[in-house]
C-alpha cells in the first residue's frame, strides 16, 4: 500500500523562499487517494502561498 503525507506549510515555504517561480502540479492516483497531492491539494497550496504572498506584500505573476 502506497501512503502520503504533506509536509507541514512553514516547511514547504522554507524550502521554496529563494525560488521566484514555481510550478505546483499534481497526480490523480495514489497521491489523490490519500488526499495529500492530488489536483485539489494542489490547488489549495497555491492558494495557500498567494495569500501567503500577498500578505508579505509580494506580487504574483501568476500566468505570466
């Protein structure tokens, strides 16, 4: 049995805090059963960093 388990959100933003871009996908097996990285999950952690962006007072360049 495959298991996943998403790392803690101050984690992921450490380790992408030099980035500028970032491409944030994800998979609709194994990861999506277990909720932690399917398209959905995904989606909320994009979320979840713009707003953490924003409220940093960073822009997006989100599309471009």
């Amino acid at each position: 049995m495959i298991t996943a388990e998403r790392k803690p959100l101050t984690e992921i933003k450490e380790s992408i805090a030099s980035y500028k871009k970032l491409l944030i996908l994800g998979c609709g097996s194994c990861v999506a059963e277990c909720a932690t990285g399917g398209e959905k999950e995904a989606a909320l952690l994009a979320s979840q960093l713009r707003m953490d962006a924003k409220k940093k007072g960073e822009t997006s360049r989100r599309g471009k």
